[in-house]
C-alpha cells in the first residue's frame, strides 16, 4: 500500500495531464486551430475520439485517486437478477 504523499503526488499528476488534455480536446472542438501539441506528441481533429477516452481514463484516476486520499473504498459493482416467483 502507498503512503499518503505518493497518492497525493499522483493525483497532482493525473490531474495536470487532465487540465491538458481538456484543453486541447477544447481546442480542436472549437476549431481554432489545426493541430494541437502537448509536449512532443502533435494532436489533429483526426485524434479526438482517442483524446475523449484518454480523458475519461485520467477522470476515473482522479476519482480513484481522490477516493483512495479520503479513505473510501472504490465502489465495487454488483448485479441484482430479478426472478419472478
């Protein structure tokens, strides 16, 4: 299990690469521009579909991230079968 400081430190890290990945999906969206660059990888309106997964996978780090510092645990699913008696 990882300490309290490494959590906090992912979780600033995961939300800094979400800030920048919505930005440049807005960025395309609006069309502004043609391509987009974050550090060295060069996005096009062609990537957008990939960068709307990538967001939603930095979404669901932060919120297990964040659920790990308050000391929740992740919600587990469950399925419930209806029966007819």
């Amino acid at each position: 299990m990882v300490d309290k400081i490494e959590i906090q430190a992912r979780l600033d890290f995961w939300k800094s690469a979400l800030t920048k990945l919505r930005t440049a999906y807005l960025a395309l969206v609006n069309g502004g521009v043609k391509s987009y660059t974050i550090d060295d990888r060069e996005l096009t309106r062609f990537d957008i579909d990939k960068l709307k997964n990538e967001i939603t996978e930095a979404e669901r780090r932060v919120d297990e991230l964040t659920a790990m510092l308050q000391r929740r645990k992740p919600r587990k699913a469950f399925g419930i079968l209806p029966r007819d008696w």
